[in-house]
C-alpha cells in the first residue's frame, strides 16, 4: 500500500495558490489577498497531517521520500524529516498564514506580493525537509530573492539599501557552502565510486582531520550569516527596520532559522571532529552575541531596530545551545527557534498594527497609548513577557533547557550568557513603559484598540505561546530522541584536547 508522501506535499502545498495569482492577471486585490491566506491554510493543514503521522521515540528520519532526479549529476528529490526539522517546518506553516493576514492593508502589487509570499513558503520548507546538499542548497538560495523583493519593493524608504544589503551577505555566505558541498560531491566520486550529493551517502566519507576542518568552516560561514552570528549581523538590523510588517514577521519566525538549523543538519553530522575542534571559538562568539545584541537594543531610539538587535541576542542563544552538545542544550535550542519565532514574530505583528495607526518607529513620539489601545497593549505585554522568559510563556523552556545544559559544559560561559537574559528583560520592560505606559500625547488621543481581525491574528500566537510554556511534552517528546542521538555522537569521545599549536593543518580544499 502506498503511503501519503506527506512531506512532499507540505512543500507544494503553498504552490496550490500560484496559477491562480500568476495566470490570473485580473484578478482584485481582495481575491488575490484570500487566494494567499488560503494557500498558506492548506499548507498549515497538510503539515498538521505530517505532524499526526510522525512517530515518537524514532530518532531517525521519517516519511522519506527519495526519487532520482539528475540522475547523471547524483542529484535526487530526498526529503526526510526528524524530530528537529518537524517543529520548524511547523512554525513555518502556523506563522505564514498569520503573516499574510498581517498583510491585509498591502495595496500596491498585491498578487505579485502573495505570490512572492507563497514561493517564498515553500523554498523556506524545501530547506527544512532536504536530505540531498544540492537540493538543499537551491532552496537554500531561492528564498533570498522573494524576501529580497518583499523588503525592496514593499519595505519602507531605504528599502532598497536594506535588500541590496542582504542579498550581498547572505549571497557571500552562500558561495562558501556552495564549495564545501562540490568538494564533497567530488570526494563521494574518489572514495564510494559515485558522485552523490546524497546527505546518508556522505556521512560514509572518511575526511582528513585538516580537510574536515576546512569544509566545516565554509558550512559554517554560509550558515552563520543567516542566524546572524556576531560579527556577520550587520545585515539584520537594516532588513527588518525598513521590510514591511508581514517580511519583518517571516524575516524573524522563520528565515534566520535556516541558518541554526543548517548547522545542527549538517555541521554536526558531516564533520563531528571539526564541530567539537570550533565548540569552544563558536560558544564565545555565541556569547558575544547575546550580550553585544542586548547592550545595543537598549541604545535604540526605533522600535524596530530595538527588536532586531534582540534578535542577534536571542539567536546567539541558539548557537550556543547547538554547540554545548548535551541533549537539554540541543532540545531548548530547537525549542527556542520555534519560540523566538512565536514571540518576535508577534513583537514584529504588534509594533506593525501600532505602526499602522501612527506612522513613527520613533519611541520618543510615542507614550501613554495604553489609555486608547489596553487590547493592542496588552497584546505588546504578552510578547514581551514571552520575549523576556516569563515562566508560563514559551521562552522560559527554552532558555532554561539551553542555559541547563551549557552550564553542564561550561559554567563561565552559561554564567555570562544568562546576564544577557537579564538585560534583555531590562531593555523590554523599557520599551513598554516608554511606548504605552506615561502622559498620552494628544495627537494620539483618537488611535483606535485592536479590531477583531488583528485579534483574530495575534489569539493563535499567544495560545501557541501558552500551550508550550504549560505544557512543552508533546514538543520535547518529539525531538528528544533525535537530540540524545547527536550529543551521544558529538560528546561521547568527550571534547578533544588541542595543543596550543594545533590549527587548520592540512590542504585547502
């Protein structure tokens, strides 16, 4: 009996909406915004299916699918999921649905946004499933130039510095990871006798001590400009200050997370001597990271720029729960994608709707609208809390299972990194008080609460946000078997010792 090839579906499911906005060139604005929220729905709907058919206790990949594609090049469609790529694809589809919404107020070009939205969707989910390096890689690339024009075209007014800016990053990450996985493709011709770019395949591969150090650096980079790791996040500011609400949303929830998850996929499984060599060197990046993040988001006078440079802290939580290597740091750092997803996804949703009604990012010109917007308020308060690790909210769980387990490893690092958690509650609480809370300006005196399609927005969040924060089982029961595989894989040996004259020996692949 022929099984459903759910993951294959999930990703052509936002597809489902294409020809009608492509081939349709009549069609309204409104239509075209309802073709695009239900394309998002359907795709949310199959990954819901996904999600039921996934087994718990299984560490290995699931529902795999695997059809010769080039077959001359190695090339093939091989998707699989695990119980790391399951929960991101998740939020993919539960957040783009509440972005598109977001976007309902979008009247310039509006088919070729929703377009742009959807192909965007599914090359963002391509990446999560993909079990082939090439494959991997053209949605890997293909996602930049939707956000690219999503920022440029409908962003604010130094949109097209800010797309250029991204594009050019993210692109000069790309063309690292491009060479390391040829290098392996030609590495798979010498030492299998086929030339494959086949993820299974290539953990075979028997690399020299300098050669994997190499490759795991080029990985590395591509990778590490998406998250963004300091100092490679230079980008990240500029995009989300100038993309418009709904980029500003999938920018946060979703697309940094290619950048961890790459590590976690293909780091850690392709070059585990090379991950445990750079542990320590990327753990006080990481560090660095989440402090630098947080000291420069109190500084900020725009409310976006405040939220983004949180970001670069959060992340950098991420990356150092990734390379602690214990189980606890691996789940909350999965974990904590999908909630820094939840919570900046809805700070980014919130301060747009505000957005909308005054038309300044400025913190200064604003104060005391709680008194005419409690709703839209309260809604900022909820994200917030999340943002800051309120225990009963989604961050907590994951901040603690990262901060658990690196304090297992390295207690210096996990001590430092937890002062970042604290300003982060500092500069947070700050931007309340000094947005809603105070005298009300009287320009502001007639801005109206949340109406209730943007309560209709913002309701599922905070449920999500709740539902984990109460009762995270269902989540970790999931991934936890896949994460104790890892740390087994990685911290087993124990961490090798390096002499103080050891470095990238070796040919430059």
């Amino acid at each position: 009996m022929r099984t459903t090839p759910w993951l294959t579906l999930v990703i052509a499911a936002p597809l489902a909406g294409l020809p009608v906005l492509v081939l349709w060139r009549s069609i309204s604005d409104e239509a075209a915004r309802w073709v695009g929220l239900g394309a998002t729905l359907i795709a949310f709907a199959v990954s819901v299916g996904m999600l039921a058919n996934f087994e718990i206790g299984e560490a290995g990949f699931q529902m795999v699918s695997k059809h010769p594609w080039v077959e001359s090049a190695g090339l093939s469609w091989f998707v699989g999921v695990d119980g790391f790529s399951i929960w991101l694809v998740m939020v993919t589809t539960f957040m783009f649905p509440i972005a598109v919404a977001a976007s309902w107020k979008v009247d310039h070009q509006v088919r070729r946004y929703m377009a742009m939205s959807l192909f965007l969707e599914t090359v963002i989910i391509g990446a999560f499933l993909s079990l082939d390096l090439l494959l991997f890689f053209l949605f890997f690339e293909a996602l930049l130039f939707p956000m690219y024009f999503i920022i440029g075209v409908w962003g604010s007014k130094r949109r097209v510095y800010a797309a250029t800016k991204f594009l050019l990053y993210t692109m000069f990450g790309s063309a690292f990871l491009l060479v390391g996985i040829l290098y392996l493709y030609i590495e798979a011709g010498n030492q299998l006798g086929t030339a494959t770019f086949d993820l299974t395949a290539l953990e075979q591969l028997q690399l020299s001590t300098g050669v994997g150090r190499w490759l795991f650096l080029a990985f590395f980079v591509g990778f590490a400009v998406k998250v963004p790791v300091w100092p490679l996040h230079t980008w990240l500011p500029d995009a989300h200050t100038e993309a418009p609400t709904k980029g500003s949303i999938v920018l946060a929830a979703i697309l940094l997370k290619t950048g961890p998850y790459g590590m976690l996929r293909f780091n850690l499984d392709l070059f585990p001597e090379a991950s445990r060599y750079f542990a320590d060197a990327i753990m006080v990046l990481a560090v660095i990271g989440i402090l630098y993040g947080a000291v420069v988001a109190m500084m900020q006078t725009d409310i976006k720029r405040l939220i983004a440079y949180s970001s670069v802290s959060h992340m950098g939580l991420i990356v150092l729960g990734i390379f602690a290597f214990s189980a606890e740091s691996m789940d909350g750092a999965v974990l904590q994608m999908v909630n820094h997803g939840l919570s900046t996804g809805m700070l980014f949703l919130v301060f747009g709707m505000l957005y909308e009604r005054t038309h300044t990012r400025e913190i200064a010109e604003l104060g005391g609208i709680v008194q005419v917007t409690p709703w839209l308020a309260g809604a900022y308060v909820v994200a917030m809390l999340s943002s800051i690790g309120l225990p009963g909210l989604n961050n907590f769980v994951g901040e603690f299972l990262v901060l658990l387990g690196t304090f297992s490893v390295d207690r210096v690092l996990a001590s430092i990194a937890i002062v970042g958690v604290i300003l982060s509650a500092i500069y947070m609480l700050w931007s309340y008080q000094r947005t809603f809370q105070g005298s009300l300006k009287e320009r502001w005196g007639s801005l109206p609460d949340l109406s209730w399609r943007e309560g209709a927005i913002v309701a599922p969040i905070v449920v999500a946000m709740l539902w984990i924060g109460l009762h995270p089982a269902p989540v970790l029961e999931r991934m936890r078997p896949t994460s104790e595989q890892v740390s087994h894989q990685l911290s087993g040996g124990g961490r090798p010792q390096i002499e103080a004259t050891a470095g990238l020996e070796g040919e430059i692949p």
